[in-house]
C-alpha cells in the first residue's frame, strides 16, 4: 500500500463518490479507481462497497480507513520536517512505474551519494497519473517504459535500456518445449496482460500484439503480483512482462512454486525516463548520468 492509494481510498470514504474523491484528488475516475481496485488486490479483500448511490466501506473498510488516517497524519508531519532541500539544495520529484529495473534506482542512488545538493523525492505512479502529475507540476520526470500516451504530450524521452517481452508459466507446461512465444500459443490459456500494455508504443506496431490484446482469456486489468505467480505456477495461467522488469515478478516466486519464461515474438521495449519541458537543469543532468551508468550495466 502505497500514499497515493491510501489518499484516494480515505477521499473515497470521506467523498461517499469515486467521482467527488476523484475531483478531490485532481485525478480522472478510471485512474482512482484503478487506485482501489489495486489496494483491494493487494490486501486481498474489499475494502469499499460500490452501489448506485456512491461508495460505503467494509466493516474491513471502516478498520482500514482509522489506519489509514493515522498513518497520512505521520506522513504529513514527516514530510513538515526540514530536510536538506530546505537548506538550499536541489529538490527533483521522481515519479516510478511500479515494475521499473532496479538496477535504475541503484543508479539514481549512485548519484544520490555524489551528489550531495539533490534531494530525491520517490513517488510511485502509473502511466495515467505519471501523465496529470506532468501537467500538474509535480514530478520532474518518470522513470517508465515508453508510453503512447506520454509521447503524445511532447514530453522529452530518454531511453536507457531494450529487453525483449518473456511469457512466464509452470515448467511442466508444454510452452516449456518452445523456443519463442506468439499469441497463438496462448489461446487455451488464461493469460495475464495487463493494462498498461495496450499504452506502449512498441506493442502498438506489433500484429502480434494486437491478436493477443483481442483474445477473449487475456485479463487486461492491472496485475497482482501474488496472485499472477501463483495461478502461473499451479499452470492455471501464462504472463508476460518486459525481460528487465521480469525479476521484480519472479521474486516472491520460491514461496509459490518456480517458474520458467521463454521470450515472445514481439518488439524489443524499451525503459527510460521522461521529462517535463521545464525540468531543472538538476533533473535533465540526473537522468543523463542515469542514463550513462544503465547503459554500462
């Protein structure tokens, strides 16, 4: 549970309305309610009751939401204390798509150590919210893979790294046997997409792709990791994910059965940062220095 979904759950509650919470959280509707419905999946139960006169919380809920209050108050008092941007350094937003390398943050905290006068503030977004916090002000730049609909407002892209898209399954599965997936071989299957998918720019050229997006045992939500690894390794289910984003998937894996992968057919995509048009100096440099150390790795 991230700070971001524990103040649109809280607007939710105080709002009775996914539509009045998402006014008070300057979000779109289907962006605060990807919010909740990805809080429920990680907690594993419903935490709000949606019904035609608005939203009402759980008995779960109503526990969860004195928590939650709780803890945006220690935020908020946190966040009031000095820290060394206060002191005349240099403050830089970052916004992260949840499934970013790690390799990309070691590199920032690299930097992070060497420079001295940046003060780093982590915030973790999808590719809606990272496009309203661009053109809210509030994050310099976005650590993401390529996205169509962020490219189309003009932002700078920096690219750092290309990897191509594995399929990962059961090692008993028959997939097992093949050397490189299509869209056809997961027809009998369900198959964990994913919706932010259908926003990269790389998959769009890709006929491939597009099959796979229009089969009726493609889940196109958002992706619960636990879940995922553990209908996977049951052979109940196939997923896919970018080979530089794939260890952050398979890491609680041990836990719920091993897995094995084998590459799709498709595009190579590519990881970067994107950047506001009126990013500090600071920011453009840090994304550079990124950018030369991922390169290396």
């Amino acid at each position: 549970m991230n700070e971001n979904q524990m103040q649109s759950f809280a607007a939710a509650v105080e709002q009775g309305s996914m539509s009045k919470a998402a006014r008070d959280q300057f979000l779109t509707v289907p962006s605060l309610v990807h919010r909740i419905n990805t809080l429920e999946a990680e907690l594993g139960y419903r935490v709000l009751d949606r019904g035609q006169q608005g939203v009402t919380p759980t008995p779960e809920g109503e526990r969860l939401y004195r928590a939650v209050k709780q803890a945006l108050s220690i935020l908020a008092a946190a966040k009031a204390e000095p820290h060394p941007a206060d002191e005349g350094s240099h403050a830089i937003s970052v916004g992260i798509w949840w499934r970013i390398p790690p390799h990309f943050l070691n590199a920032i905290e690299e930097i992070d150590l060497r420079e001295r006068g940046i003060y780093l503030d982590y915030v973790s977004m999808n590719f809606n919210e990272a496009a309203e916090g661009f053109d809210r002000h509030v994050i310099d730049l976005y650590l993401s893979t390529r996205s169509r609909e962020l490219e189309e407002r003009g932002l700078r892209y920096v690219p750092m790294t290309t990897a191509t898209y594995q399929c990962v399954f059961a090692p008993d599965s028959p997939l097992a046997q093949r050397g490189c997936l299509t869209a056809a071989d997961l027809r009998d299957i369900t198959v964990y997409a994913g919706a932010d998918y259908r926003d990269m720019p790389d998959l769009a050229v890709s006929a491939d792709a597009q099959e796979l997006f229009a089969m009726d045992n493609v889940v196109k939500e958002s992706i619960f990791s636990e879940k995922l690894i553990q209908d996977c390794a049951q052979g109940t289910a196939v997923a896919f994910f970018p080979r530089i984003g794939l260890a952050n998937e398979l890491a609680h894996a041990s836990a719920l059965g091993k897995l094995d992968s084998r590459p799709m057919a498709w595009p190579a995509v590519s990881t970067g940062a994107y950047l506001a048009d009126n990013a500090s100096l600071e920011a453009v440099q840090l994304v550079e220095d990124v950018a030369r150390i991922c390169r290396k790795a």
